[in-house]
C-alpha cells in the first residue's frame, strides 16, 4: 500500500518576508479580481487574507485604513506592506525571511487562511 505525498501543482502557498507577502500562482486565483485585501490576525495566530472587490471599495463596506494594496503579476500577488509584516512578525515572536507557509481558502468566509501557530516563538518559563 502506499501513501501518496501531496503535489505541488495545486497547493495554495504565501512566502512571508520582512516587508511583503508573495502569493504562488494558485493562491493569486482567489485574488484576481482585487486590488485591496483586508489582512487580520485571530487570537490562535490564524492569518485571514481577503480580496476586496471594486465594489466593496467604492461602497466604502470597510474602512479605507484597513485595505491592503495587493499587486497582481504573472503568476503571483504581493502585498507590499513592511509595517504590516513588521506586525506580524512582532506577534509571533519570528523574523519573516522568506517562510513559505502552505494556505487554505476558507470559501464560507471567502478568506485565504494561514497557520502561523506552528511559527510562534513559546516564551519559556
């Protein structure tokens, strides 16, 4: 019997650095049609990305300071935003260089979702 290991060609990945968040290619279907993103943090360190649509903006559903531009190119998305990642990386006690985190889409919530539990720094006491 085997156990078949997970391909590549379908997973939804986020690459967290110290001033962006890249989305690979199959994460960037989710976002096509935005150029805003609502970023948060739940209490058990749950990342939520969310697309934003035109329509959404231009009916001022969310407040502005809460948008997040999101650039689209060729097979990916970027969140240019190092204050944001500065955040993040306070909250969860680790220096974002690059981690690549596999994501899921939450299509009741329409979010995409990251773990960042399993990155969080545990004080020791």
């Amino acid at each position: 019997m085997f156990n078949w290991i997970t391909g590549n060609a379908e997973v939804l990945i986020v690459t967290l650095n110290e001033g962006n968040m890249t989305l690979n290619q199959n994460s960037t279907a989710y976002f096509e049609n935005s150029q805003y993103v609502l970023v948060g943090l739940s209490d058990d360190y749950k990342l939520g990305i969310k697309p934003v649509s035109q329509r959404d903006v231009d009916l001022n559903i969310y407040p502005k300071e809460d948008l997040h531009k999101i650039s689209l190119g060729k097979g990916y998305a970027k969140i240019n935003n190092k204050s944001l990642c500065d955040y993040i990386s306070k909250q969860i006690g680790v220096l974002l260089n690059g981690i690549k985190l596999v994501a899921k889409y939450d299509t009741l919530e329409e979010v995409l979702v990251l773990d960042l539990e399993p990155l969080r720094q545990k004080e020791v006491s």
